[in-house]
C-alpha cells in the first residue's frame, strides 16, 4: 500500500481588482442588455466609480496584507 505524501498547501490571495472589476462589466452588461441604464454617459460615470472603488479595495488590501 502507497503512503500519502503530504504537501504544503499553497495559500492563494484573492485579486480584489480583477474581482471586482469583472463583477463591475458582469453587472454593467446586464444593465445595459436589460435596458435599464439607456444614457451612456451614466454608464461611462458608474464605470468609471466602480473601477475607482475596486482600485481602492485593491489598495487597501495589499497595505493590510503588508506588501
């Protein structure tokens, strides 16, 4: 019988950035197949926002984490 060999585990850090902003043009395709957001400068400004805010989160976190 074969012994088990036991590995470290590698520990991956989320990517905040990429995270978010694919959530951000998920949600923004969304809207604007659905129609709900018709004036493409509210999409352009809420684009903008939320890569600024993923941008922050992505900040934050790397100085929480120490590097």
């Amino acid at each position: 019988m074969r012994r088990k060999v036991e590995r470290p585990r590698r520990v991956h850090r989320t990517d905040w950035m990429a995270l978010l902003s694919g959530v951000l043009f998920i949600v923004l395709g969304i809207l604007t197949v659905t129609r709900t957001i018709r004036d493409p400068l509210i999409l352009v400004g809420v684009m903008v926002l939320g890569l600024a805010f993923a941008g922050l989160v992505a900040i934050v976190a790397r100085v929480v984490r120490g590097k």
